[in-house]
C-alpha cells in the first residue's frame, strides 16, 4: 500500500488516496466494510505476476501496488458504484477500457473468474472473502411472487412453485 496512503487517518471527507480533489465519504466506509488492506496486498502481487508475464518488469517479486487512482476506483466499485457512476463522480471518461486493462485483469487472477462488469466484480472480491462480517449471500432477497390460478382448479391446497436465482 503506498506510503501516503492512511485511509483510517483520514478525517475530512476528501479522497483518502487524493488522487481526485473530491468529496469521498465512500473511500472511508470501504475500509471499514471490507479487508481493504489485505485486497491491495494480493492486488499488488498479482499485478507483479502480470507485469512480468508482459514484460514490464524483470522480476516478479517486485512490488507493484496500486496507483493511486487505481485505489479510488476499487474503493468505489466495491462501495457499488457502476463504472458510469464513478466515471460522473470522478468526471473522467472511459474508466470501463482502464479497468479491464487493470482492476478487473488482477482480480480475475485472484478469482480464477472473468469479470465482465463492476457488479461480478463486487460479488467475486466478496466471495474470495475480502468483505468483513456479512456478505451479500447473507442478506435478504425480497421476491414478491403472483400465481394466477384457474377457479375451477382442484389443486388448490397442494402447489408447489420452484425458484432457482443465480446472481453470476
């Protein structure tokens, strides 16, 4: 992680990474939900093990964090922001080529998943277990269901109805 980076430290509400001069309350909330610390560290090995398999560098071993910028966007994809959303709050534009190039080609090493979207992106850091305490999978998914059923049906008092949801 870098040295100037102190997400904890951070009291005022700017951009803890101060790689965007903007208000980023959800940086803050990121690394008390989620194992933030941990994630860079195996980001970082995995964008060493990338870079040497591109030729970028002679050893693997080097280290090879994040930028700075980087760290803001995998801050506000695992808040839930979609890349246009963080793409309108940072006011740049086309994020989605700089993150498959980056954030989602580490993380895919990481998952042995391909992550073709800011939401499997999310779900995939949660599911290798970056995510403190609950997780997505715990919480409630409300499904409101209507069955119509014929009034000159004799099956009224057994039916049974099966849903099978996949959030992949």
């Amino acid at each position: 992680m870098p040295k100037n980076l102190n997400i904890m430290a951070t009291s005022e509400k700017k951009c803890p990474a101060l790689s965007y001069k903007i208000s980023c309350h959800e940086c803050l909330q990121v690394n008390s939900e989620w194992h933030l610390d941990r994630l860079l560290k195996d980001l970082a090995k995995v964008k060493a093990e990338q870079d040497f398999e591109d030729g970028k560098i002679r050893d693997k071993l080097e280290a090879r964090e994040l930028s700075v910028h980087q760290i803001c966007w995998l801050c506000l994809l695992l808040f839930g922001f979609s890349v246009e959303e963080i793409e309108a709050k940072l006011k740049r534009r086309q994020l989605r080529a700089d993150l498959s190039r980056t954030l989602f080609k580490y993380s895919e090493r990481i998952t042995g998943k391909k992550i073709n979207n800011w939401a499997q992106f999310k779900l995939y850091m949660e599911r290798c277990g970056y995510r403190k305490g609950r997780s997505m999978e715990e919480e409630v998914l409300e499904i409101n269901l209507s069955l119509k059923i014929p009034r000159n049906s004799s099956t009224y008092d057994s039916m049974l109805v099966k849903v099978n949801l996949a959030l992949d």
